[in-house]
C-alpha cells in the first residue's frame, strides 16, 4: 500500500489521535482519585479507570480514544485533566484491547466501541460514585467519530465535545484511496478466517520503517513505540479490522446529533475540513476552539493545547448540563 494512500487511509478513517504525551499536564494536582472501574459490555469484561475529582463532580464522563490506544494513554490523560476541573471521567480499555477482555485481540471495531461506550454509560449511571450525575462523552482523535455515532442514537448522553477528533467520510475515503476495495476484501478474508478456524491475522500497528503497519508514520511509531510505551500497551492491529474501520462514516451521522457539541481542533490537525463539515451538520446548540499547533502530534504533546481543550471542555459541559 502506497504512503500516499496510507496517509489518506490514517487522516480519513479516523485514525486520528497519535501523539499524545507520557508526563504530566498544565494544572497538575493532586485532586483526582482514580478508582478501578470495571463492567461488561456484550459478554466480555472492560476494565477502566474512574477519575474523580475532590469534591462533588459536575457530570461523569466516558472518554473515546484512537486506535489500538489503552487507557493509560490518551484516555487517561484528559480524563485526569478533567477530573482536576471538577468531572468524574472513565478512561477504560476498549474490548480486545489493554486489560478488558474479546477476541481477537487487537481488532479496531468502531461498531464494538460505540457499543462499549453505550456500556459504560449503563455502568456509570448505576455506580454509587456517579449515580444521578448527567452523562457526558469525550472523544478524542479516532474516538471523536466514534463517539459521533454513540451521542447520536444514546440519548442518555447530554454532551459531546471532540479534540482533534477524525470524522471520517466514507465517500472521500472511496474517492482518495485507490487501493480501497483491496485492503477491505483483506480485512473480510480475515474475518473469514477467524470465523472459521479462531485464528486471527494480526500486523503492528506502527513500526520505525512503515511496511505492512496500520499506522505507517515515524510519529506514530515515536509514539506508541517509544514515549507512550506501556506493559498494557499491544503492538498490534487485527487485519480483519480493515473491513470495518475503511467503511465507517462518522460525518453521516452529524445530522442526528441534538444535544450540544463542541469541536476542538486546529487547522495544522488532520483533516480540519472534515471537523468543519462535522459541526455544520449538527443540529443541536455547538460551538468550536480552533487552536494554533505545530501538526497534529503537537495536539497531544504540548501542555498548553492540552490545558486549553480540558478548559474549554469543562465550560461546555457546565453550560449543557441545564
């Protein structure tokens, strides 16, 4: 598969959400509690961690992050950040990924996570730390589509902001990538397989010279293999992944969204025009904070876009939870 096409491939199907940083973040305290959270979602265990604040929290939020990421990751950082703005904020390990159970290991289902954060909301609502609290969700890089769909058809979510989020259009996709059709019918012969003899066909998901990786990018590789590296961490990509991740359409569901949205992002991000056709189609009450960044990577490392996101967060959810 060309660069090129990979790099289309990454921009547009919400892969989104590469860089994030290991240390700390503006506004470091020790005001967040972070407490083991586990539930099930379909039949599997999901284990997260519940982030709360050190006095009565304003909402809870389940956070949604890029692929292949585990919670110790991107997740983790905002729902830290946030905590220390007064939320109760889950970071969780996806299903197939970190310490939450599935099989196979390592599958990129943006269907499965839509479900897991459906979960999760499920779980919060009942939690005797979250009980009666609004519930509000967070998507960040690959996660902001997926949570597209979530926020969309769950009406228990009463507000959605996304940071540097990847809305991905399945038409500009098909139009921008020529070698498409091939790596879905890769993904589906996978799935075939898997079918039918329990073996899973799995790439890594970044390496340090490209070649069959999901993620053919040095900073990706910088990244999750070196400054993001956890024990919790897999380095992985499920093949059959191709057949769902190359067909996901997070714009199209824009139009059903109600409730308030707001966008985070910068036009130095991955593709900023999708971020700005997302937020039209809303319908509901939305507004937006474009940043000035170095790329997208420095969305995610630099503490000053961190802080700035997490604020602005904050003051959306405080005006939607009326």
């Amino acid at each position: 598969m060309p660069l090129s096409s990979r790099r289309t491939f990454l921009q547009l199907a919400t892969v989104g959400g590469i860089m994030l940083m290991q240390g700390g973040i503006a506004r470091a305290s020790q005001a967040d509690r972070p407490l083991p959270f586990r539930f099930r979602s379909g039949d599997d265990p999901v284990v997260g961690t519940l982030y709360l604040p050190a006095g009565q929290p304003r909402a809870a939020l389940v956070l949604c992050g890029a692929w292949t990421a585990v919670k110790e990751q991107a997740t983790g950082l905002y729902a830290r950040a946030l905590a220390e703005r007064e939320y109760a904020a889950l970071a969780f390990d996806h299903r197939y990924f970190g310490e939450s159970g599935g099989n196979p290991r390592q599958l990129e289902s943006p269907a499965a996570k839509v479900e897991d954060v459906r979960s999760a909301v499920t779980a919060l609502l009942a939690h005797e730390a979250t009980r009666g609290l609004p519930v509000m969700g967070v998507g960040l890089c690959a996660g902001g589509g997926y949570m597209a769909k979530a926020v969309a058809e769950d009406n228990r979510i009463r507000a959605f902001a996304g940071v540097a989020g990847a809305y991905s259009d399945a038409a500009e996709l098909r139009a921008r990538m020529p070698d498409l059709d091939r790596l879905i019918a890769r993904g589906v012969a996978a799935r075939e397989r898997f079918e039918r003899t329990g073996t899973s066909a799995t790439i890594p998901a970044v390496g340090p010279d490209g070649g069959d990786v999901a993620m053919p990018f040095a900073e990706a590789y910088d990244y999750y293999g070196r400054r993001a590296a956890h024990p919790n961490y897999v380095n992985g990509f499920a093949v059959q992944s191709y057949a769902e991740v190359l067909t996901w359409d997070a714009v199209g569901y824009a139009s059903a969204i109600e409730v308030p949205v707001l966008i985070v992002h910068s036009d130095q991000a991955a593709m900023p025009h999708l971020a700005r056709r997302y937020l039209a189609e809303v319908r509901g009450r939305k507004s937006e904070l474009w940043l000035t960044s170095a790329n997208h990577v420095d969305f995610y490392d630099n503490p000053r876009l961190i802080a700035a996101a997490a604020d602005a967060i904050a003051a959306h959810f405080s005006a939607s939870r009326s």
